[in-house]
C-alpha cells in the first residue's frame, strides 16, 4: 500500500511506518506532516484504502495462504475521484489493480480522467429516465487513446468547451452567422460587436470563429475583420 500511494503522488509525499512508538510518518518536501493537514483527496485514499484492508484481514479466505491483496475480491467504488487533483485520477485506478491485481472493481464516476485511466475496460452509460437510471447502450471499450475533450462530450455528454459567458456567445455569433449567410444583415452591428469580443476571449475562441469570418468575406464580399468599431 505504501509502494502505491507513493507512485500516486510521484513519491511527493512518502509515508512510512514507525514502530517506536507506533506512528504513520508521512513526508512532503522533506517536512513532517500530520495526517490532519494533508489534502482531502489523500486523506481519503489512505482511510478507506486502510480501511479496506483490515477489513480484507478479517475475511476467514478458504486459503489464507495466499496475501489478503492477491485474493480473489469484488469492489464497489462510488465516485472515486473525489477530492482527488487530475493528475492523481488518472492514476488512483491503475493504483487499484497494482495493489489488487485480481479484485473485479465497479465504479461510479463523473470524471472523464477515471474514464480513460485504463485501456479496454467496460463502460456502462447511465441515463435518468423518469426518475429511473438505465443504461443508454451496450458498454463500451474504453481506449486510453481517447481525449479528454472526447470523453467528455461524446462519452459523457458535456458539450460546452468554454465558460457560461462564452458559451452563450457563441451561440449568439452561429446564429447571426447563420443569418448573414442567408443576406440578412439586420443584426451586422450586433455581429460585429460580438465577434471582436469573441476575439479577445481567448486565442482558442479566435481559431473558431475566425473560418467563419473568412467564409462571410467569400460569401457576401465583406470584410468582417476590418470593420469599423
């Protein structure tokens, strides 16, 4: 368990165990830390990892020669990604199957991270219809080759890339976009002032709605990018 948590953390903290007295040391940047200050995420994972174990110890296994970690185990996990930092849910599930290499997990999760943590696992997509979650299609492979950005808008349907605020306005410039194509320049101020607002958001922003401004000076002859303020 140690050897893992370690791994986890890229052996920022490191724990070991004293004996005399009996005592959970855990280091971080060479300081002595107590378990009370150390991050929620890794507080958790310690308690319920430890937990997990003694409880694992008690288990009266058929052949107890083999190590209470190597046994045969179903677990269920529910969001285990909380409190966790990203760089740490990608690994907290190939932790897991190092620790336990023939436990058969379930889990639960919001986090697109866990999602591609591990290649060629069953995912099951769940959907609330009518109070009632069901499955929404046959369980899917999951691929470490897929991108965040995938996941989370084809796996886990969240479709905005951006915050509120830019979402709306882009929203807002498609749909005046859309308008102008057709020769109506009712909104062309509108347009204008939207998409230089666009423009400032962010070099990303830019890069997509700036196709479509080149597109309006080929279809309708202006020049949106040197129009006045």
């Amino acid at each position: 368990m140690i050897e893992c948590i370690n791994t986890l953390t890229d052996n920022e903290y490191t724990i070991g165990i004293k004996t005399n007295p009996w005592h959970v040391g855990i280091t971080y940047c060479g300081n002595d830390l107590e378990f009370d200050v150390l991050p929620d995420g890794l507080r958790s994972i310690l308690s319920w990892i430890g937990d997990l174990l003694m409880r694992l110890d008690a288990v009266p296994w058929v052949d107890d020669s083999i190590p209470i970690t190597e046994q045969n185990i179903i677990l269920f996990l529910d969001e285990i990604e909380v409190h966790l930092h990203p760089n740490w849910q990608y690994k907290i599930l190939p932790m897991l199957k190092d620790l336990l290499p023939n436990s058969q997990i379930f889990i639960s999760t919001h986090s697109p991270f866990i999602v591609n943590s591990i290649d060629n696992e069953k995912i099951y997509l769940l959907e609330n219809h009518n109070c009632v979650a069901e499955m929404t299609n046959e369980p899917l492979l999951s691929p470490t080759g897929w991108s965040i950005s995938y996941v989370l808008e084809n796996i886990m349907g969240a479709k905005n890339q951006f915050g509120l605020e830019t979402t709306i306005n882009l929203k807002r410039f498609n749909a005046l976009d859309t308008e102008i194509v057709n020769n109506n320049f009712t909104n062309e101020l509108e347009f204008i002032k939207l998409y230089k607002k666009l423009a400032g958001d962010s070099e990303e922003v830019l890069s997509i709605i700036a196709p479509k401004l080149f597109r309006l000076k080929k279809v309708t002859g202006k020049d949106f990018l040197d129009a006045e303020n």
